[in-house]
C-alpha cells in the first residue's frame, strides 16, 4: 500500500505510526504540580539520547481533554522542571496501564492505585518504589512539533540521579535483562513480552 | 543501588541506558551522501514523535572514527535533508545487525550485503525491499546535546510518503503485529522476539 500522510487523518496516521515503531519502551513519569499534586503516567514515545549529559526524549501529545492542551505530566514538568521516569516491569503491568486513563486533574494516580513511593535525591517529584529502576530528571529542552490535533511537546530531560533495584546490576553498569522483566508497547492495549531474547553478532 | 550519573564514564552511562530503556524499536536507515554514495545502518533511539506533522526522532552518538566525530548516516541527512527509515523484522535480522558494524565511508553497506532497492517516491536515498514498512523522511530539526564523547545528535524527521505491505495493514490503517514479525532491540548484541503479544484494558 502507498501511502501520502497529507491524505490521512491525525488519528490515522498516529495509528500507522503505533504500529509501525515496535516495540517501544515506557516511561512510567512520575511529577508534581505547581500546587503540590503528584501526577502518575505511561508515555512510550520514548528514549534514550545519549549518555553525557545523560540525556532521555518523552512526547507528549495534543490533549484535547483539556483547556490548555496539555497532558497533565507535561503542564507539571513545565511548571517545576522536573520529573521522575519508572521503568514499568511485569509486576507492574496492570496498574501501569490503568494509570494511562483519563483521570480529572485533581486525582493523584498514585493514591488512586495505592502504590508505594519514596522521596528522590534530586528532584521534588516522588519515586514510584514498585518500579525497579527509576531516573530522576531535570528539564533541559521543550520542543513543540507542531500545532493542534496530532501535535506534540517534545521533552529532552537530564538524568540526575539513578536508582536500581540491586539485583539486577552488577559492578559494571550491566542490566540483568532477563531479571527486570521489562514489557514493551505496541498498538491500541497491546504490550509484548520480552521473554525470547537471543544474540546477533560480532558484527 | 544509587548512583550519581557525575560519577560514571560516558560508557558506563551509555551501558546503563541501552540496558534500562528496553525494549526498544529499530530504524534500518536509508541515505546517500552529497557524492551519492548510499549508506545503510540501524539506530534504535528511535521513536515517533506525533501524527501531525508526522514526526520521528533518531539520535545520532558521537563517532570517535570520523574526522568530524558523526555517523556517516548523519553527516548524509545533513548534506541532503533526507532519509529512509526502513522497518527491520525477522527476516532482515542478520542482514541488519551485520550493517551496524563500523565499515569504510567509501562500502555502501546496501550493496555489500546485496540487499534490494527500489527508488523512493519523495526523496533522493532509494528504500529497502526486504523490509516490510519503509518511511520516506525529510529533515525537520536537528538538535545537538552535548558535546564530545557520549554525546548526540537528535534529528527529527517529517514522514513524507510511506510503503507498507500490503498484508499488513487493513483500510483502516492497522497494522498486523504478528504478520510484521518486528524486533526489538536491548543492550549488547541483545535483541528480543515480539511474539507474546498480551492487552490490557479497557482503561
């Protein structure tokens, strides 16, 4: 099938795109209002930069649910310059993906669902203690893309400070894939496993 | 485990990254130089960005083997202002890891490998046949973070014109995930299978 993105609608296209660029990660972001709310959601539109400055890209789309257009994560990285990312594992899964919902403004996720959270070192947003490893960041670039329906607000952060779930690091920064259990996103509900890992290589 | 990222190399930093931000999607990307020599590589801080205008994001690392210290696909999309993404899936995934390796400016790794070519209907680099989704790009925004070891060049691109097979997506624009067979990518020589797909929801 050809196909010219001038023909498609927004929604269209964000679903060409949701389906294509698989299978992504999720930030599980954790942030705080300008009047002291937490705030609690997944974004997949995500990754990672580079490694010096530490560096992680977020997008947050058009909202039309409300008056300023933001998602709610994003209005609080704006307002306070900081956010913490949660890696969302297997264990996670279900409250992940139920704090992706449409909550009005006043409600805090993370008291709604009960889970557990921490004080961070650097930043004023909580940490989300079921998470197994969790990024504290510090804005460093907001780049609109775009205007109206279809339109997103691109954010660059600067990690700050990392915490991990002992067992699964070793003495030299190694992930232990296998024990984080991460799962990815894909289309509509849809996530997968990343059970069957296998190596390519050397190149 | 805590850790200050001021305290870790740019490797170390890189490592934990590639190893936590998981599973991620893979860019199989298409240029050609200002001389029209073709260039094929993959990148996986890869992401969409939004569905109007629709946008993608790639970061670039800092490359110690070039004079001017960019990737070669990075230095094309500079000198022309385009580029493919093709889609890598099960099929390509010998093919497309053994093209991240660190060849000669003057290999084109398309013709090494003998892969297929078709020209491209908006831009100038031609796109893969073997791979099942391929996004015609047009340099959007360049952003710089950092400098030096560890740092990056973020480049966002405006999809112009996609091909997607025909047994992949419906008229509504969905795409079938199992018949995509995509893969993801992890730290190392690491990547995963999509093949324990699972929903949740409804929110």
């Amino acid at each position: 099938m050809e196909i010219s993105p001038a023909a498609l609608e927004p929604r269209q296209m964000h679903k060409l795109i949701i389906g294509s660029v698989v299978p992504r990660p999720i930030a599980w972001v954790s942030t705080i209002s300008a009047e002291g709310r937490t705030n609690l959601a997944p974004f997949s539109f995500f990754n990672g930069v580079c490694a010096s400055p530490p560096t992680l890209s977020l997008s947050f789309s058009y909202n039309p649910e409300r008056p300023d257009h933001k998602k709610d994560s994003l209005r609080n990285i704006e307002a306070t310059g900081e956010f913490v990312i949660n890696v969302a594992a297997e264990p996670q899964q279900e409250t992940m993906h139920a704090t992706s919902g449409d909550f009005d403004i006043q409600v805090s996720e993370i008291e709604r669902f009960g889970l557990t959270t921490a004080p961070s070192v650097r930043v004023t947003p909580p940490r989300i203690l079921e998470s197994p490893i969790q990024f504290e960041c510090r804005l460093l670039q907001i780049i609109p893309v775009g205007e109206g329906r279809g339109s997103a607000t691109l954010v660059l952060g600067t990690v700050e400070h990392i915490h991990v779930d002992d067992h699964l690091i070793d003495d030299d920064y190694h992930i232990d894939i296998r024990a984080l259990k991460p799962i990815g996103r894909l289309a509509g509900n849809s996530y997968c496993y990343v059970h069957e890992i296998f190596d390519l290589g050397p190149r």
